[in-house]
C-alpha cells in the first residue's frame, strides 16, 4: 500500500459548477483539475472540501447594489470586490463539481453564508474576525502540513494559505491542480504574497 503523507490534509477549495466553465464565475479550465485532484487524493487520510454557498441577497454581489460587476466598493471590513451572482444556496452552481470525488473526505465545510461578509478563506470570513472552525478541526486532528489544490488561486486558495500560514501550519500550494480568475494581475500578486510568507508552491506535479 501507498504512504500517506503524515498529519496532513488535503484541502479542496471550491471545486463547483460557478467557478468551471459555463457556470456564472467561471475560471478558465477550471474543470481540468478535477480528476487530477482525485488522483491526488490517496496520498491523504484526512480530505477537507469547502464550498462557496451565498444566500441570494449576499452583499458581495454586483446585482445587489446595481453596480458594475468587478467593481470594488468599501465594507465595514475594508475594500470588497463585487462579484457575478455565484454558489447561490441550493442551486445547481453552488453543487461540487460531479466527478471530484467526494467518498473520503470527512468534512465539507460551507462559507460566505453571511450577507454582510464575504469569505475567501477556509479559516477566517474576510472581516478576518469571524472563524469557521477549521483551525479547531485540524488542531484537534493533530493536523500540521496542508496541501491546498481547486478555485481559485489568486482568491481562496490564496487567501487559505496566507491564514494557514498565519495559524501556524507548514502550508503546500499545489499548483498544477489550481486555477486563476486573474483579474488586474491578482495571479501575480497572489505568487508572490505566498512566496514571501513561507508558503510552498509545489509547481511541477504530475500525475
Ligand atoms: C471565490 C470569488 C468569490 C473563490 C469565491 O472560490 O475563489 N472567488 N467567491
Ligand atoms: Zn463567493
């Protein structure tokens, strides 16, 4: 049998039909990670997905403030970009992509449920106050490596491992099996944020 990689977990960001090709926040290819993320996963015991799940009247979306979309306007918490209706509760664009394979993965976690605060990251909602719990599972876990892979790499994958790095994890981009929306350089900036703070960006796997 194959080693696993030890106290470590795999972290599936946002593998939905909104953010692949078709769906209303589409990321360019980004449903050609999918199996490759499944190839990837027997090298794990612990397997974490989250997913992006809006109400409709979410604050963060363009069509709720009649504002242009991808516009940035300011929030109690600081500047938030106005996003395209996606991962609304309950709607088939809010689904997990149907050939990730979900069978081992203990946890889905569900974000950005509050209308008020937008959440890129696994860890901490973007008011960077409000907590989803994730540290606690992995900590209780005795969880101290994560490899982070899905949608989108200059958003919440980034945002994920710079609040990984921050809580004290050795933190794994796993490039290859991640995807940007890229929107005014935010690919470049996103590389280049990780690479200062000690996150690993694993650029040459292949499977
Ligand atoms: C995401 C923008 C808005 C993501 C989610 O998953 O990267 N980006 N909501
Ligand atoms: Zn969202």
């Amino acid at each position: 049998m194959k080693n696993k990689i030890n106290n470590a977990s795999l972290l599936i960001i946002d593998v939905q039909n909104d953010f692949c090709p078709g769906g209303a926040l589409e990321v360019t290819n980004g449903d050609q990670i999918v199996e490759p993320i499944n190839n990837f996963q027997s090298d794990f015991d612990n397997i974490v997905i989250t997913q992006d799940w809006h109400p409709k009247d979410h604050k963060c979306f363009a069509s709720n403030h009649k504002l242009k979309e991808y516009s940035m306007i300011e929030f109690p918490y600081g500047n938030q970009i106005l996003w395209p209706k996606h991962c609304i509760q309950n709607t088939i664009g809010a689904a997990i992509h149907d050939k990730l394979d979900t069978t081992r993965s203990s946890l889905i976690l569900r974000k950005g449920l509050n209308k008020n605060i937008d959440s890129y990251s696994a860890f901490f909602e973007n008011d960077r106050e409000t907590s989803t719990g994730l540290d606690g599972y992995f900590k209780s876990k005795n969880i101290q490596n994560l490899y982070i892979c899905g949608l989108a790499f200059d958003f919440c994958v980034f945002y994920t491992a710079m609040d990984g790095i921050e809580l004290g994890y050795e933190v794994f981009v796993i490039e290859p099996l991640t995807k940007a929306i890229n929107l005014n350089s935010s690919k470049t900036q996103a590389k280049k944020a990780m690479l200062e703070n000690n996150v690993k960006l694993i650029t040459n796997y292949v499977n």
